[in-house]
C-alpha cells in the first residue's frame, strides 16, 4: 500500500484521523456535504487543467482502481518528452506516493501547483505542497516553484469562463521552504503510528473544527455521556474543549459552571436533568404572533452553490435558489394554499424564480422564514440581478419575518429540542409522532445537502430519473414549509390563541 499525500494531511490535521482512515474507514459517518465537496475538487481540478493552455493528463485507471505504476511510467516519459504541463504527475518514492495537479516545465527544473477549490489558502494546504516537493525531490526532480492556486471568489461570471480571472495563485515557496524540513520526520512519525494496529491516544480538540464536522466525531467522543458539554446551544467550540479539558463536560457539572449559563443553555441543562414540562412564555409568544398579520405566506428557498459560476452576473459558491415552497393563508380559519417553483434541469434559475416570487407573492404581505437570513440573502440578491423587479423583491425580503426568534428567545422550549432550534430539530421535538412531519418519511431527499447535488445531477437523468427527483424535491422542499405552519400553529396554541 501506498502512503499518499492525503495520508500526509491527515496526518497534519489530525494523527488519528489518518490512523482511522486506514485502521477503521466503517467507523466515520458520511453526509451529504463531504460528497458534495468531493464533487467540487473533482470538477474545480478537471477545469484548472487547462489554465496553462497544453497539457497532457497521466491519470490511468485498471480494474476501476488508479494504475499508480502506469502513472508512475507515462509521468517519467512525459518528463524525458517535451510536455510543457503534466496534470497529475505521478511519483513514488519508497512506498511515497504522489501526483501533482499541474507540474509545469520551466528552465532549469518543474513548478508544482496545488489546486484547491477553497476560496482561501490554508496551513493545510502548505503541508501538502511541501510532502509534493519533498517526494520529487527524492525522485531525482528538481522543483523550482511552488504554487498554491485556488478561487477567486471575486470573479464575476460574463457568459464565458475565464480560467485566469476564475483562479488566484499564489507563489509559496517561502512558506513551504518552512514545512519542508518537518517533512522526514512527521513521516516517521506517521509510518510509525499507521503499523500499529492500536489506535494512537489522541482526544478532539482545535483540530476537529467543530462538533461533528469530522467524520470521525461521533466515534472519537464515544466515550462521553449524551448529552454533554458539546451539545451546548451557541457555545464557542474553543470554550467547550477547555472545559472538556477540565474535566467538566457532563451536564451535572455544567450546572454549577457560570461562565456557560444564558437563557438558552441554563433551560437547556435544566430540562436535559430533570423531568419537566414544556416551558412556555405566553405573553412573549403573543407578542410576536400578533405582529404576523394575515395573509401569511411561508416561504421556504434551496440553493446550489456551484464553485464554478454557471449564470451571468454570478461569482464563485454564489448561492443560486433554484426551489421555493410557498404555503398561505389568506385569513384567520382559512385554506392552506400551496405554490411551489423548482428550475428546469440545465437551466439558468435566476430569471424564472425572481419572475415566479413576484408573480406568487404579493408586496406588503406578511412573509415568513425560518432563519430568515437565508431567504432574505437570496431575495436581496435577485434584486441585484434583476433591477426591473428589484423593487417587488426587496418588498417582499423587507417584509420577512423569522419564525426561529420565538426559539432563540427561548419563549418555547421542550427537551427534545437538545439545545438546537434549527427547524429538522424543533419539529420532530414539538410533534414525536407524527409521520407525516418525519423527514425520514421522505424519500430521496431528505435534508438541504441532498437537495443541493440533486439539482446539477438532474442535468444528466434519464427522463425517468429526473421525474422522480423532480418529485422528491418537491416533495422535501413543501415539507419545508408545512413545518414551518405547523410551528406556528404550535407557537399559537402555546401562547393561548385558538388554533383550527
Ligand atoms: S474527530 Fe477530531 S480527534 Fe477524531 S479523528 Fe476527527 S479530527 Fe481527529
């Protein structure tokens, strides 16, 4: 087996994270946004392959696996050839393997380039460049320039792409020239950890990011109670690991831990303890409902953040709205209405979902979101896009009204929320049983990362396919919104008002 760069950078992030990844791949859980990611380097890197102009790509695959030693043959006689770029440049030194995005011939040596698909450099990044550098130069090549290119998240897309003006590089010579002396060793190190088949002793902390964004999250904090100290509402991750630290992470410690109680998480530690009743502020509540007036309409958008721009006007990870779910209520007892909008696949969204919000939603009528900073964004933004219907849209943004404060205020609260009020925890809190608000009940999409690679791969469906995602996202996105009626009815009936 080969030790890889990625085994290199896992090893930077996090020793066992690079020990899991070998030693226990069936422990991570995936989702829908690692896939997501894994999509995006995918094009970003086919796309920057042109960004010299020429090139020759070495990538070969046997049996549906890398042929590393036929890329390995094809990179040395591309090298002893005359290619002026060679995209995934092949390398192998001692059981060191790498290929390098973009190896570019100069005088007197090669420049290695490292594309990320990131908006922004990284540590990470750098560690990775040097292990590069560090394996060629082991394989006899001389590296004269290090690169680091990623997005420009300031480039504006005209109609046509431009790979210069899509991508910023940067020279890092001088910030790898650092790392590269730490190479040979951390490789010890990790060559040292990876035969053991005990797990290295290494706890979460600064390098996990956050709760639950490693994959390996849940099986590396299996050993606290449920629920703990990282189940905190809106706690910095830095405060959480340095009373992790200190040895105080279940919820009874917490308690006599001032420098952790607000509203929210006293509530929220207080219930997780001890059996009790939902707690309501009705008068809070009444407040806040009687500023909605009828008619109501509940609004819900998707978006696709494509890395590379796809419509005119757009910058790189713009979110693009592609879906909306529109329920109403006229007045008080009324039917619900619904309305829904979702693009044609491989069409621009922008023009149609702006026309159809204007068409759907009247001005000066009571909008409701659920973290209304997202659909307010998206509705701001058409209006950027679009000036002829700019004043209707920002009409509609300034007339949202955000169905989490009550929540965030902490006016209703039940313990099953866990200190989280996004609306796929508040709803299965405030009704338990009922199916028919179980997101799980759905089928295909199930969450917002779902929908999200849905919408592009419905571009390469058979009819059958797209009908059914089609279906599926409909599906998910009117749930959306009944939620959100429902919630309100259940704010409603807590703050005392007569529900139908
Ligand atoms: S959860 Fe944290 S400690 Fe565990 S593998 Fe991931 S980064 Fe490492």
């Amino acid at each position: 087996m080969y030790f890889s760069k990625s085994k290199y950078t896992d090893f930077c992030q996090c020793p066992m994270l690079m020990w899991l990844r070998q030693h226990k791949p069936g422990v991570g859980t995936a989702n829908a946004s690692a896939e997501a990611r894994a999509r995006i380097g995918s094009e970003v890197g086919d796309l920057a392959m042109g960004y010299f102009g020429d090139y020759v790509e070495v990538t070969s695959c046997r049996d549906g696996k890398l042929d590393i030693p036929g890329m390995i043959e094809r990179t040395r006689e591309e090298i002893a050839g005359n290619a002026p770029v060679i995209c995934e440049a092949s390398f192998c030194h001692e059981g060191l393997f790498c290929a390098v995005d973009l190896l570019c011939r100069e005088a007197g040596g090669w420049s290695i380039y490292e594309v990320k698909s990131s908006t922004h450099d990284n540590a990470l990044y750098l560690s990775d460049i040097a292990y590069q550098k560090y394996v060629l130069e082991q394989c006899g090549l001389r590296v004269t320039g290090t690169y680091l290119m990623y997005i420009d998240n300031t480039y504006i897309f005209d109609g046509t792409l431009d790979l210069r003006k899509l991508f910023r590089v940067i020279d890092v010579a001088e910030q790898v020239a650092e790392k590269l002396p730490e190479v040979a060793q951390n490789l010890t190190i990790a060559g040292k950890l990876l035969a053991d088949a005990d797990e290295p002793d290494i706890r979460v902390d600064a390098q996990c990011g956050k709760p639950h964004e490693c994959e390996y999250w849940d099986y590396c904090t299996r050993h606290l109670p449920q629920p703990n100290v990282f189940d905190l509402y809106n706690l910095w991750f830095s405060k959480m690991l340095a009373l992790y630290h200190k040895g105080i992470y279940t919820f009874e410690a917490l308690t006599t831990e001032k420098s952790v109680q607000n509203v929210i998480r006293t509530m929220q530690i207080d219930h997780a303890l001890h059996e009790q009743e939902p707690h309501f502020e009705p008068e809070k509540l009444r407040e806040f409902l009687d500023t909605l007036t009828y008619p109501l309409y509940f609004l819900d958008f998707e978006s696709v953040q494509p890395a590379v721009p796809k419509y005119v006007g757009t910058k790189p990870y713009a979110q693009i709205p592609f879906q909306y779910s529109l329920h109403i209520l006229e007045h008080e007892g009324g039917e619900l209405l619904h309305k829904e909008f979702l693009a044609e696949a491989g069409t621009d969204p922008l023009r149609p979902i702006a026309e159809a919000l204007c068409r759907d939603i009247p001005k000066d009528v009571t909008v409701l979101a659920y973290n209304k900073g997202f659909e307010c964004g998206r509705l701001r933004e058409l209006a950027g896009y679009f000036p002829d219907l700019a004043e209707h849209l920002l009409n509609i943004s300034e007339n949202v009204r955000d169905l989490v404060v009550p929540f965030r205020n902490g006016w209703y609260y039940n313990k099953r929320m866990g200190g989280s009020f996004s609306i796929k925890s508040v709803l299965p809190a405030i009704f338990p049983d009922d199916p028919s608000l179980d997101y799980h009940n759905l089928e295909g999409i199930h969450n917002g990362g779902e929908a999200m690679n849905a919408f592009p791969a419905m571009e390469q469906m058979s009819p059958e396919e797209l009908a059914e995602t089609r279906k599926n996202l409909l599906k998910y996105c009117e749930l959306d919104t009944y939620a959100m009626v429902k919630v309100w009815e259940a704010l409603k009936a807590a703050a005392g008002y007569e529900t139908a």
